[in-house]
C-alpha cells in the first residue's frame, strides 16, 4: 500500500510522523514524506524518501522569530507560512497519488492531506500530538501564561469556545485554509478547530488517556494511543564530548528553549547564572551559538543536539520549553522538570505535567537566574516529586506508534464520505 505522510511544525511535530514513516515501512507498505526542506535529514536519516514541500527558509522565517513569545503575532506568522505549505504539500502528494490503494496520513495542521480526501477521495487520517484539540465543557485547555479560563463555570465554556473560533481560528487560519480550498474549488470552513478538525476518517491522538484525564464529553471519533516517544536516534548513543562531561562530575541540570530559539539569549543566560547561583552543572542545548556567551564557566557546556532518551535519565533536573514530546520523553525518564512555556501547546503541557505531580512552573516573566536557582534547588529536593517521576515513568506506554499505525490502516476499510 503507498502511504502519503504530510506534518506541519517543528521538530517535535515532525519527528513523531518520522516515526510512524519507519513502522509502515517495515511493515512493506510504500512510504513518501512531505516536509520542509530542514528536515530533510531527519527523514532520510530514518530510511524514508521526502519530497520537500518548502525551503529552510521560508521554516527559519516563521519559526525563529521574536513573535513566538506573542499569541496573535506568532500564529499569524504561522499562518503565513501554513498557507504556503498546503499549496505546495497539496500539490506534491496529489502527483503521487495512484489508483492502487492508498491513505494519506496528517499532522494537526497538514490540512492539505483533508483536501486530497476530497478531491480524491483516498481515506485519511489525522494524527493529534496536542491535547488542545479534546475540546470538552469539563476542561478547557490552558493557551496561554493564564490559568483563569480553566475555572470559568461550566456554562460559559461554550461561549469561550466560539469567542475564540470566530476571533482567532476563523479569522487567523481559517482564512488562510479557506482560499487554500478555494483554489481547489471546496466548500469554505467555519470553525475550523470545532468539530471539522476532527472530521477524517480516522482520528489519533497520540498521548495517554491519563495524560489527557478523562472527559465523558471528549469528541467519540478520537482513540487515543499514547505518547510517540521518538526523538530521530535509534541508537540513543551519546557523543564521546557528551559522554566525557557527563562523566567528570555530578549528573547535571539541562536546559532548552525547544527549536523556536531566536528569542532566547536571556533565557541561557539566567540558565548559566542560576546554575552557578546553586552550584550545580549544566548542560545548554541549542544549535544557535550565537545565543550562548562566548566563554563558559566550569561545569557548563553547550551541545547542538543530544539525544533526549540516551541524556534524560543521566539529569538530576530537565528546563524546558514545554513541548509534547520533550514533556513526554521527561515522563518516560523519570527526570524532575521545570518548564517554561511561552507558546502554543506549551501551556497546556506545562499544567498537565504539573498537575501530574512531576513538573514545576515558571513563566518567561519570571525566568531569573535567582528563581530558576530556587526552583531547582525546590524541584531537586522534593522527595514525592522523585517517587512520582519514578512511577509515572512506569506508565509511559511503549507501543504507541505499533497501535497508531494500526488504526491508520483500519482507515482503508472504511467508505470515504465526500
């Protein structure tokens, strides 16, 4: 069978896909990636061919930008940038598309895999990384620094909801898909991130019932399957630079931004200082040497990239950015974290997490070398929060990627609706 594979986003968005890529493969299906041209790599890397939807540039432009820090700003940046891509993506996938069988598999935003299931009538499915799509009266998701809209009364939910489809997903990206549609002559969409965000043929959110907590109200066509776990290194080997830091001292504290980094010297520079304010180790990680001074003190190193499940489980603490799949691959270490969201899902995962009893908080306003120092030195001793990363770590399922691509082939059985 010839998989399709469209992701949107960062690199934690891609990666996951990269992952479901590898286990169609080996299962003999015919396999085809479309991404932007930084992840080129990653992809082949894992055995899969790509077809590059985008350059580098038009990624680096959207996602390195001081407009991440700032809602509307950022995701009318992305939205920009996603009108561009479900041209382009539409386009490579729809001349690959054969008459022998076949389904196209989507990231949360690869809308453009919805489109071809209309014009072409291939089954679809649509792979969920973020929590924020389980819309539900009994629990709002947190978008942002503010936690006030999770205690609105239950009745008001509703009304939070539409205010926010019409003043943001309608107007920010729902216009970009609309004039998307309209040049391949589909209907318009309302409410984009209402109810047709989850109107494919199979829909997969890929994270844990317990991570999502349970909602009698969750949409019914979502099976859940759990956390990815993939983060492009098989191996899980460390460098021998790595390895030798890691040896010549106590385990260390690590610290990243995430890949949306443009914005983030300070966010390093309170990091070396709250280490050297607690006397601890640390370990940056950011592919940008531009954002870390130029001479390190003892007992601080900046790497590019470390693989997160070989280098997790070696940390006395994990700081970062709140991504899903940083956030989950923590879980699956059983590592102390505390995070800084400043966008997008980030919130939401920071309240899950801590919610869970394995994460502590601390915005970007209040990101100072004297709280961050105080924070780890809370976090470190805080022996309930070690035993709860150790048992949470218990609960991170291991075969989610097995089980999603399962129900992505059960798409080829069902009748395509258009």
């Amino acid at each position: 069978m010839k998989v399709l594979i469209c992701a949107f986003g960062s690199y934690g968005d891609i990666l996951p896909f990269v992952a479901i890529g590898r286990e169609m493969q080996s299962r003999g299906h015919d396999v085809r990636f479309y991404a932007s041209a930084i992840f080129e790599h990653q992809v082949k890397k894992a055995g899969l061919d790509i077809s590059v939807v985008n350059d580098c540039e038009d990624y680096e432009a959207a996602a390195n930008s001081s407009d991440v820090a700032r809602p509307v700003k950022a995701w009318r940046r992305i939205a920009t940038y996603l009108e561009k891509f479900l041209r382009l993506s539409y386009r490579a996938m729809a001349a690959d598309v054969s008459p022998e069988k076949c389904v196209v598999v989507g990231s949360t935003l690869a809308f453009s895999t919805r489109s071809l299931r209309e014009t072409h009538h291939v089954p679809c499915a649509t792979v969920h990384l973020y929590t924020t799509v389980l819309r539900s009266e009994s629990q709002l998701p947190r978008f942002t620094t503010h936690k006030l809209g999770q205690y609105a009364p239950r009745f008001l939910e509703p009304i939070v909801y539409s205010i926010f489809d019409n003043l943001f997903g309608d107007r920010i990206i729902g216009t970009k898909l609309n004039r998307h549609r309209s040049e391949l002559g589909l209907s318009p969409v309302r409410r984009v991130f209402h109810k047709w965000i989850h109107s494919t043929d199979v829909n997969i959110g890929m994270f844990p019932e317990w991570y999502a907590f349970p909602q009698s109200d969750r949409p019914a066509s979502i099976q859940l399957t759990g956390f990815p776990l993939y983060d492009g290194d098989e191996t899980c080997a460390l460098a021998n630079d790595v390895e030798a830091f890691l040896r010549s001292g106590s385990p260390p504290v690590a610290f990243t931004a995430g890949s949306h980094t443009a914005a983030t010297p300070r966010f390093f520079t309170a990091s070396i200082e709250a280490c050297q304010r607690s006397g601890r180790r640390g370990i940056l990680l950011t592919r940008y040497a531009d954002q870390i001074p130029g001479t390190l003190p003892d007992g601080i190193a900046r790497f590019d990239y470390v693989p997160f499940r070989a280098l997790l489980p070696r940390l006395t603490a994990f700081v970062h950015h709140g991504g899903i799949g940083t956030t989950s691959l923590a879980m699956l270490a059983g590592v102390p974290q505390l995070i800084r969201p400043t966008a997008f899902d980030q919130f939401d995962n920071a309240y899950r997490a801590t919610r869970l009893g394995v994460a502590q908080e601390l915005s970007a306003r209040r990101y100072t070398a004297s709280t961050v120092a105080a924070s780890l030195d809370q976090l470190v001793g805080d022996k309930a929060l070690k035993v709860r990363c150790a048992q949470l770590a218990r609960e991170v399922e291991r075969d989610a990627v097995t089980r999603t691509c399962d129900l992505i082939l059960s798409a080829t059985n069902k009748p395509n609706q258009q």
